[in-house]
C-alpha cells in the first residue's frame, strides 16, 4: 500500500478547505456587493442627469396663448404702405380694453403690455393686412404666444413673493395677467410652436424645428459618405488587401484616428473644405463632410470586427464551389456581417447626431431663424442649438435650453432603439 | 499486440475484418489517371508542410489519404483545387495535373478549377439560406442553368443524388442551417455535385458526424463513385478501408506509401504504414 506516502489524509484536506472557505465566501460577497454599489451609483447620477433635465425642460412643452380681438383702424394703417402702422401698439390697446383700462397719454400701459406680449401677434396682424388689405377697418381676433416672463409668471417661475422692484414684471402686470387667465383670453396648450418653429431672440417664439432639420440633413451628408466608404474600405481591407506592414501600418492609423478629438476634425474641415474648397461655412454640407471624417474610423472598424465575425468555413464553403473572391464577399460574407455593419454605422451617426466641437469650427454656431435653405444654406443642428441656447440671457431660453435636449436625447434613443432593432432582426445563427 | 493500442485508435480494432470485405475491391482494372500529382512541396510561410509528394489519382474511384494528425494529408487535398490559395504566405511547387493539365498554371483561373474540382470539408458549412439557395448557388453563379425549371431540375437531381431528396422535399425553402448534422453534409454534397465537377474532394467528411450519419455518407461516397473521381481525407481507418479503392499513407509530410486499399492494409511494404494500420501510433 502506497497510502502512507500521501501527504494529506482526507480529514485535513477538509479541515483546511473549510478553514479557507469561510474567506472565499466573504471575498464573493464583497465582490458582488461592490458591483451593485457601481451600479447604483451610476443609475443614480443617470437619474439625477435626466431627472434635472426633465424637470427644467417639461415646461416648454407648455405654452400659454392669448386671442384678442384687434380692430385694424384704417385712420391709423396707411392702405398703400402697410408696413409703417404700429401694430404692437394695437395689439396692446385691444388688451387694454379687454382689461377695461385705456392708456395714458404717455403711452406707459401700453408700453406695459407689450412686456406681456409676444410681438408675434403684431407680425402676424401686419402679414393679414398685406396679403389682404380689404382687412383694413374690420376687426379680427389673433391668438399667438405671451411674452416669455409672463408665461414663467403662470408657470409659477416668476412668483408675486419675490418683491416686485427684483422681478421683471411688476405688480400691475401680474393682476393683468391673472385677471386675462380668469377671462379666458389666455389659454394653456401643449406647445406646439416649439417643434414648429426655428431659433429666435425671442424665447416665446423660438423652437427647434430648424435645428431638427439642419441635424437631419447634415447626418444625410455624412450617412451617404460614410457609410459607402467605410463600409467598402473595411471590405478592402479585411477581405482583399495583403496582409503586410502597409496593411498594418493603415490599420494602426484607423485605430489612432477613431481616438483623434473631434475638435481636431472642425480644424480640418476648417482648413480643407471651407478655406480650400470653399464649401460655404455653416451649411448642412460641410457639418456632414466633417462628421463623415470623424465618422469614418468608427464605421470601419465596426465594419472589419462584423466581417471578422463571419466563420471563415462560409468563405470557403463558397469558394469551394467555385465563387469567386468578389462573389463569396458579396453574395455570402458581407451580407452576413451587415447587421454588425449597420449598427456601428448607426451607432456611430448617433455620435454625429451629438456631436458638438468641430461644428464649432465651421461656424455652425451662428443665429439661424428658419430651416436650411438646402444643403449649401446656413443652418443650425440640435446639439449647437443647445449650446447657443445656453449661452443666452433671457430666462426664458433656460428652459428651452433643456427642452432642446430632450429632443435631442429623443432622437438618440431612436436611433438606439432602430441599431438594437436592426440586430435583433437580422441576426443570423450558424 | 492488441494491449498496446492507444485508446483513441480502439475503435479501429475491427479494421481487419473490413479489410477482408474490401479484397473484392483490390483487383482494380487500371483505370485512367484523373489527377496526377509530381514532387508537390507546399510551404506555409517558413514551415514546409509537403515533401515531394507524387501521387496518381484514379478516375471513377475514391482514394483515401490517411495518415496522423498534421501529416499533410489536408494540405495535399487542398493544393488540388487551389484552396491552399486562400491562406496567406503559402506556397505550392511542383506538378498537380489534372487531366494533365497543371492547375498551378497562370491559364486556369481558380473559379473554373473549383467549378471541376467540388469540396467537402470537416464541418458541415452549408450557408445561412434557404435548402434550395443552397444547391443553386453553383450553378447559378456559373450560369449553368438557362433557366428557372432547369435550375429546379439540376437542385432536384443532385439532391437525389446525394440522397437527402426524400428529406427535404417538401421544405426546399426552408433553412439549409436547420437540418441535422448528417443531412448538413449531405446537403453539402448536393451543392458541390450540381455544379457537375469532374472531382469531389473531401476533407474528413465525417469527423462531426455520428455513426449513422457516417453510415449514410459512406453509401453515398460508394454510389457516387461511379460517375466522380472522389479523394477523402480519413481519420479512420475502417473508413479508408470501407469506402476507397485506393490508398495513400502521408507521414509527417511525406507519402510513405500508396497502393490498393486491400493491400495497404494487409499487406503494407512500410513498417510505418504498419505502425500506423496496427494502431502503434497516430
């Protein structure tokens, strides 16, 4: 018998196990426990992210509408210049006489209520008169939006505590306001002209509508150029290309450009296509050439992993029947790799989507009241409506400030929602 | 000595009897050379992976290559129709002929190789489409067929002929990745005869298949035989005996030997074919 030469007899190999395992257990515990505080704590700053953005930005979709029926004097509008009358003045007097007030010879009420007024209700008074002048000496009711404080007034962001010489609207201003809410004249809806209309200096009238445009049609530029390109440059080199140091050397440097800042993409364009190429600046165009720069790294890398992913055994199988190389890429491996494909090209547009610094550089930063007149007009994207946004003094636009981003995140769960979709639907088992 | 076997070879002690079925096979009428093979070396970068290897491949037969892992039974296989193209920094000198043409010359364009010499590998790999899309790719791409019935009419007879129509017939626009592993390398086979090729090469056909599968493969490679010039690359040894008239012996890279399948198997003129046969390595 060999027995007495084993080193641990079987009682104290359990004896020790057990001694250790009481460690072992409390070393798993400590593990899992440290894995859900990581979690926690990053729900947790996700919420506060979010829950901050929702609660500042929810107001917007709130607007509060005023109808006042104006009567367009015809002693007061010259019929053949309809331009110079002063229809802020007109609106306001109609005001005035809803409220049973008339103005003073100084013109002060007046004057009062245009704080509480968005002088779109004048613009569009003066578009009624010049596309039909017969208006002119009848009376016609205009609703449009009231001036922003006074909308935070009625969101109870302008509160009649604070005392009346630090806040913007004074005490007269507040019992107007409550007693045209009490009458019906103002009405609360969901605010329809924030998705329907374009930036503005006033924040009562400005919305996102141009920016979502601009957005859409700079990531059209830069899906059509990137997505092509990539795609076919990955195939290439996954595919086709020798494997030498050339092959090795490119790769590194897709690698290397897919970390490169993206302000550094602004320069670029900057440099390339508006000073060299004069693409005009600001347009969707060259955003989307910029973007599609930065784009390109990621789309093919994506690219090159969703190819490496197709087992070599379907490569064969189809050379082996004769395919040829283009054949067995086009008929058989590509195909099988697109859901990959396709949801790092839309991942990655989804970080053009955000995308901030370079467009900076070409100047996107600048007021656009309307949508891009195409693809070479001035135009403005989400992200930068955002930034311009936060950067303006009228209290109002704070809030626009996170009711823009919430359009944003929007449109980024979307295009989540679509690359987890697309997998989910394409995904093939082999 | 039967004691001394290695586990793995166990299975391979009912050889001997096999051999003895197969003695009808070893009086082989000379049959005309398909493929013939002249001082192939093949080089994976550095590493030489063939030496010199001449080999004649008879028509209308199936020749097995046998021989323990990484011998070079594969790489002989693939250099036949070009596969050995495929993998970077590999090298082929040498002579393959087939019908006495050289398939390493610049005129043959490998597409057309491959379109003459069919494949089968290990693992069954037929492509994530439908059963019929399976079998129509070959003739498709190489437009052997005219038209939609006559296309219909070659994935129906290859079909037949590898003995899975009875199988699949009323679900011919299903999945080809759904079927069993067994009916996968049939299918496998269809795809590679309905471009009609003038060989089949398979490459451990079976290996990841259970007996039964195995069983019905082997019928098939013997009726198929009859109208194809068949090379299988063989882990087993009852396999190379059951299914090929021929048989050739690599050894590290090396043809030991070829000859008859009967006697190679009874009567080996090597003492590493022997080794070999009798299970003392491999």
């Amino acid at each position: 018998m060999t027995d007495a030469a084993l080193p641990t007899p079987a009682t104290n190999l359990r004896q020790t196990v057990e001694a250790r395992l009481k460690k072992r257990h409390a070393q798993e515990m400590r593990f899992r426990l440290y894995g859900r505080m990581a979690i926690i704590v990053a729900l947790a700053f996700l919420a506060v992210l979010l829950g901050r953005i929702v609660t500042q930005g929810y107001s917007t979709f709130i607007d509060y509408q005023i109808a006042v029926p104006v009567h367009l004097d015809a002693s007061k509008i010259d019929k053949a210049d309809p331009t110079g009358a002063n229809y802020d003045l007109m609106v306001a007097n109609s005001v005035l006489a809803k409220l049973g007030e008339t103005d003073d010879e100084f013109g002060n009420k007046s004057g009062k209520v245009m704080e509480i007024m968005s002088n779109d209700l004048g613009f569009q008074l003066l578009k009624m008169v010049r596309e039909d002048p017969s208006l002119i000496g009848k009376t016609i009711t205009v609703s449009g939006p009231v001036k922003s404080d006074a909308a935070l007034y009625f969101k109870g962001q302008i509160q009649r505590a604070t005392p009346e010489d630090e806040r913007k609207l004074d005490n007269q201003q507040l019992d107007w306001m409550d007693k045209l809410k009490a009458s019906g004249a103002v009405t609360s809806g969901f605010n329809t002209g924030f998705l329907t209309r374009s930036d503005s200096t006033e924040p009562e009238q400005a919305g996102v509508l141009g920016a979502i445009v601009g957005s859409m049609m700079m990531l059209l530029v830069t899906a059509t150029l990137a997505i092509p390109i990539g795609v076919l440059a990955a195939t290439y080199l996954e595919e086709f290309a020798p494997k030498n140091r050339w092959t090795d050397l490119i790769e590194v440097n897709i690698n290397n450009l897919a970390a490169v800042p993206s302000i550094v993409y602004g320069l670029l364009g900057l440099a390339v296509f508006i000073n060299w190429m004069a693409v005009p600046r600001s347009s969707p165009l060259v955003g989307g050439l910029v973007l599609a720069l930065m784009s390109l790294p990621t789309v093919i890398i994506a690219t090159r992993s969703a190819l490496k992913a197709v087992p070599p055994s379907i490569r064969e199988a189809a050379l082996g029947v004769g395919a040829s190389r283009t054949q067995t890429v086009f008929h058989h491996v590509l195909p099988l790799a697109m859901p990959g494909v396709m949801t790092g090209a839309i991942l990655s547009l989804a970080h053009a989507l955000g995308e901030t610094a370079p467009l900076l550089m070409i100047g996107m930063v600048s007021f656009v009241p309307g949508v891009p007149e195409g693809f070479t007009g001035a135009a403005t994207v989400l992200p930068v409506q955002v930034f311009i946004w936060e950067n303006a003094s009228e209290r109002g636009f704070h809030e626009r400030t996170a009711a823009a981003i919430i359009v944003l995140l929007v449109f980024m769960i979307i295009m989540n929602l679509a690359a987890i979709l697309v997998r989910r639907r394409f995904e093939r088992r082999w | 000595m039967p004691s001394q076997r290695d586990d793995a070879m166990a299975h391979d002690t009912t050889a001997p009897v096999h051999i003895a079925v197969d003695r009808q096979h070893a009086a082989l009428p000379a049959a005309p050379v398909k493929i013939r093979a002249r001082d192939v070396n093949v080089f994976y970068g550095e590493k030489q992976a063939l030496f010199d290897v001449s080999l004649d491949v008879p028509e209308n037969s199936v020749t097995a290559l046998i021989g323990p892992s990484g011998c070079g039974k594969s790489t002989f296989l693939r250099s036949i129709n070009r596969m050995n193209d495929t993998i970077p920094g590999c090298k082929v000198t040498g002579r393959i002929e087939l019908d006495g043409e050289d398939v390493n010359d610049r005129s043959i364009d490998p597409v057309v190789l491959r379109a003459r010499v069919g494949m089968v590998f290990q693992k069954p790999n037929p492509f994530p489409k439908t059963i019929f899309e399976n079998v129509a790719y070959g003739p498709r791409i190489h437009g052997i067929a005219s038209g939609k019935t006559e296309l219909e009419g070659i994935v129906e007879s290859s079909l037949k002929r590898a003995g899975l129509w009875a199988e699949v017939a009323d679900r011919l626009h299903q999945p080809g990745t759904g079927l069993s592993g067994g009916q996968q390398q049939r299918l496998v086979i269809a795809r590679a005869i309905a471009v009609s090729p003038e060989v089949i090469l398979m490459d451990e056909p079976c290996s990841a298949l259970d007996p039964i599968a195995t069983a019905r493969i082997e019928e098939l490679i013997d009726e198929l035989r009859n109208q194809y010039c068949i090379v299988i690359v063989t882990h087993s040894m009852a396999q190379a005996a059951r299914v090929s008239q021929k048989t050739a012996f690599f050894h590290l890279g090396k043809l030991v030997e070829a000859g008859p399948t009967g006697e190679i198997f009874t009567n080996p003129r090597d003492s590493r074919t022997q080794d070999y046969i009798t299970g003392r390595f491999g």
